[in-house]
C-alpha cells in the first residue's frame, strides 16, 4: 500500500480532487455503490479518463482503514505528458533518428521502473502507456527507476494502437520485440524515427499492435529457457540502437 499521502479516500474529498484538477493513476471503487454523488463520480471519472476499477468490500476494508465510503483514489506522483504534446516537443528538439518506447500491458511496477531507468539513459524521447492495464507511477517505480521517471516524458494514451498508427504517419518504424519474429535486433536500422513496442512477459504484444508493425525483430539466444525479463530485454535493444547511433 502506498503512503497515506499518496492515495484519498470518501466520496466527497476525491470528487473535489477530481474538480480541481487532481490527477489520478486509478481509483478503486467498491462493487454495488449506488446513489446521486456515485453517480457523480463516476462522470467525472469517465470525462477525465481516469483509470478505475470496482473490488469486494473486503478488499476495500482492507486497502484503507477508515470511512473510506467506497472510495480510493491513488493520485499521480509524476506529470503525464499528453501524447500529442510529447510528439511536439520531439519534433521542436530537432532529433535525427529520435526514439520512443511503447509498453503493452508492462504492469509489474519495478521492471516498468528499470525500464525507464534504462530509457533515460539511452536517450529515449519518451515512454507511451495504455491509460489501462500498465504499470502505476508510484513510489516503488520512482525508486526503481532510480530517478529517472522524473526526468523522461510519461505519456499515458487511451488507445495504444492510435498511438501507434500517428506514429507510423509520422514517419517512424514500429518495431515489434518478440520472440516468435524471424528476423534479429541487429537487422533493425535504428538510425531513423523509431518506436520500439515491449509486451508483457505473459501474453507479450497484443496481435491488434503486431499487425501494424513495421518490423518484428527478437533476441538471439543460445540457452534453452527461451525468454528474458522485459526490462533485461528493453536494455538489449536500447542499447543496440545506441550501439548503431554511436557508429
């Protein structure tokens, strides 16, 4: 559980939050909530795209202990940068062959903070997430990532596959980590706009992402499990892409 200063609970304090501008990584809401001000909330929540999910009242009871009314809300520790707003300041900053990293469904908060950590020093541009379903900014990522969540632009999106088609008719490649791809890493030219998209360890990238991609390039392996941690992996391709720039 998150420091108490990092998450509000009642239905009253968390609609003033919202209204004022307050912004959340996602709020839990226990299931069978009725009534005006439930309601309520939930408008604001769905005209803000806010991430929120409904769990058992045990679960509630144990999140948080006090009158929570069936409400917790975890606010964000950094600020989000709007996609379109991060595309702008890459093309501002003049960038010859700028790269961006997409993560499908990368929900485990310390491998999404290695990879950031890894990205930072890379010279990624930028890190993409689904507005759902990825991993939480909290304080076990900013830690992770030992600092750099608060230096690298964090763009959540709604629709990871209309990210990644602005970014095709901006002229980047779309580039596919994967295991099942024939071809390897060390065919990709990384040396013009490049989004690299990392799945989940568990069902890897989504098929609605693979068949938009440019390219599908994977690790070459000579051991017999098969399969990296996505941030060990995220690091090999980074770095190959340095690898080619530095050339």
């Amino acid at each position: 559980m998150e420091e108490k200063q990092h998450y509000l609970f009642g239905m009253h304090p968390v609609l003033e939050a919202i209204a004022s501008g307050r912004k959340f990584e996602k709020i839990v809401l226990k299931a069978g909530l009725e009534g005006p001000q439930f309601r309520e909330l939930m408008e604001l929540i769905k005209k803000n795209d806010i991430p929120f999910q409904f769990v058992p009242a045990q679960k509630m009871n144990y999140l948080v202990k006090g009158s929570h009314q069936g409400v917790v809300a975890y606010m964000s520790q950094i600020d989000y940068v709007p996609f379109e707003k991060l595309m702008e300041r890459v093309d501002e900053k003049g960038v010859k062959a700028p790269l961006v990293v997409l993560l499908d469904g990368v929900s485990d908060v310390r491998n999404f903070g290695a990879i950031a950590r890894t990205c930072e020093c890379a010279g990624v541009e930028g890190i993409i997430l689904p507005a759902k379903g990825g991993a939480a900014i909290n304080a076990d990522a900013i830690k992770t990532s030992a600092g750099a969540l608060l230096r690298i632009p964090v763009s959540k999106v709604t629709n990871l596959k209309v990210a990644a088609y602005y970014l095709l008719e901006s002229g980047y490649q779309l580039v596919a980590a994967t295991e099942k791809a024939d071809g390897v890493i060390y065919d990709i030219d990384f040396n013009k706009p490049t989004a690299i998209i990392m799945g989940s360890e568990g069902k890897g990238i989504s098929p609605a992402l693979l068949s938009i991609c440019s390219a599908q390039a994977k690790i070459p392996m000579m051991g017999e499990i098969g399969s990296l941690n996505v941030s060990v992996a995220t690091s090999i391709l980074l770095f190959e892409a340095v690898r080619q720039k530095m050339k």
